[in-house]
C-alpha cells in the first residue's frame, strides 16, 4: 500500500485504505481501520495528508488494566518527505512534523502501523 512521491500532484486526490487483523500483523482479531482523505504535493518534497482515521481496536484500560474496545474516529493531517527534511532550512510560517521516506514512496501501511501504536501507547481510559 505505497504510493510513489512523483505520482502526486498539487491537485489533492482521494485516498482511502483499509486494514484489517486477516492482513496485518499489527492488528489483532477483529480490529479493523481505516485511513481516508485526501493526498497533495505542497512542494517539491513535502506531501500532506488530512482526513480520518476510523476503526476499532481492542485497548488496555490505564486504571483498570483491563481489556476494552474502542471506536476510533480521529482527525489526521500528517506530511511526508521524499528524503531527509530539514525543517530550519524551510520558508514555511507553520510547524512540521514530516515523516521522512527514503525509497521514493509514501508507505501507508507503516502509517496506519505508527497510528495505531501511538493510540494504544496513549492514556486509554475504559468508559
């Protein structure tokens, strides 16, 4: 599930990618998610990414420690790099935290891999 840098335009297109626990190691049975939104070239080497993340995940409860299911639904604007980014160097008048990419291509199941890790290292309280 990559996509090449080069294929990406200026003109924001429609994206969407689904994981589930059948085809990904990361996830566990049952859990699914989804990243969809939309993909655009902000220049000659940043790419930018919004939309949602959305799914269920099964996490553990930082009270109880006991296991709980989750409806995720989450807004995400995340940015990539084609190579190294050297934020000091940029001419941009907002802050950037760019996932760098070395082989030429944006890798969307390491993304949703990431997102999904970083949720279940947050505070999860069972409700």
């Amino acid at each position: 599930m990559k996509i090449q840098f080069k294929k990406v335009s200026s003109k924001a297109r429609e994206v969407k990618f689904v994981f589930n626990s059948e085809d990904c190691e990361f996830l566990q049975e049952g859990e699914n998610i989804t990243l969809e939104g939309h993909i655009q070239r902000v220049d000659s080497k940043l790419v930018k990414f919004y939309g949602k993340i959305t799914g269920n995940l099964c996490l553990i409860c930082v009270r109880s420690g006991e296991d709980f299911s989750k409806i995720i639904d989450e807004d995400l604007i995340l940015y990539f790099s084609d190579g190294f980014w050297e934020m000091q160097s940029q001419k941009h008048d907002y802050d950037l935290d760019v996932i760098e990419f070395f082989d030429g291509f944006i890798d969307f199941f390491y993304i949703a891999s990431s997102e999904v890790e970083s949720i279940r290292t947050d505070y999860n309280i069972k409700e």
